[in-house]
C-alpha cells in the first residue's frame, strides 16, 4: 500500500475515534429548554416501572379460581404421567428385539389409563 493510503486511514481512524468520544459527552436534546423564560427542567415522565424498593399493590382478585386451578393441575400431572410411561416403554424397547416392540400398546394403554384416572 502506499504511504498516502496509509495516512488516510490513519486520519480516518483517528476522526472516528474523536467522534465517538465527543458523541459520548453529548446530553440529550430533550432535557435542554429552548424556552428561555421558563429556568425550570422539565420534569421526567416517571413511567411503568416501579421505584426499587416499592412492592406492586396487591390484587383484587386471584389469577385464577380453585377449580380451574385444580383442573390445570391434573392436566398437568396426566401429561406428566403420561410422558414417563412412554419414555419407560422406549427404554425397555431399545434394549429388546426392534422387531417386537410392544412399547407403543404399553404407551397407549398407559396414556388411555392415566386420561381416565385424571377423570
């Protein structure tokens, strides 16, 4: 490369460089009062977020009711169940013959009796 490209990077590098330092320094616009009658800042929008050491006000109501909370619940524990059994049947039919795989009637029948429990 030639000496003058080289001392055009250089010029630029250091531009960019300069620039960025002073971007740094720079306040923002909106705090700055173009009305010279008025001495006051003006005042922040305090936002959605709540102060540090401030708690949210408790709610009026719950999230959700008992019984919809405890219809959840064993929806949840079925599908668990479920799961389980399915994983313990593909267990148990990797280590046999592939051929015989009786892991997907276990799993079904499995899944059709944790559905009726749940019931």
């Amino acid at each position: 490369m030639s000496e003058r490209r080289v001392n055009g990077a250089l010029a630029g590098a250091a531009l960019l460089l300069v620039a960025l330092a002073l971007g740094g320094c720079s306040t923002s616009i909106s705090d700055i009062s173009l009305d010279s009658a008025s001495s006051e800042p003006r005042a922040k929008d305090s936002g959605a977020y709540l102060p540090v050491n401030q708690l949210p006000p408790a709610r009026d109501e719950a999230a959700m009711d008992p019984i919809e909370r405890a219809k959840v619940q064993k929806e949840l524990v079925a599908a668990r169940d479920r799961q389980a059994l399915a994983t313990a049947a593909k267990d148990q039919g990797q280590s046999k013959d592939p051929s015989k795989d009786p892991s997907k009637d276990q799993s079904q029948n499995a899944a059709q009796a944790a559905t009726q429990a749940a019931k």
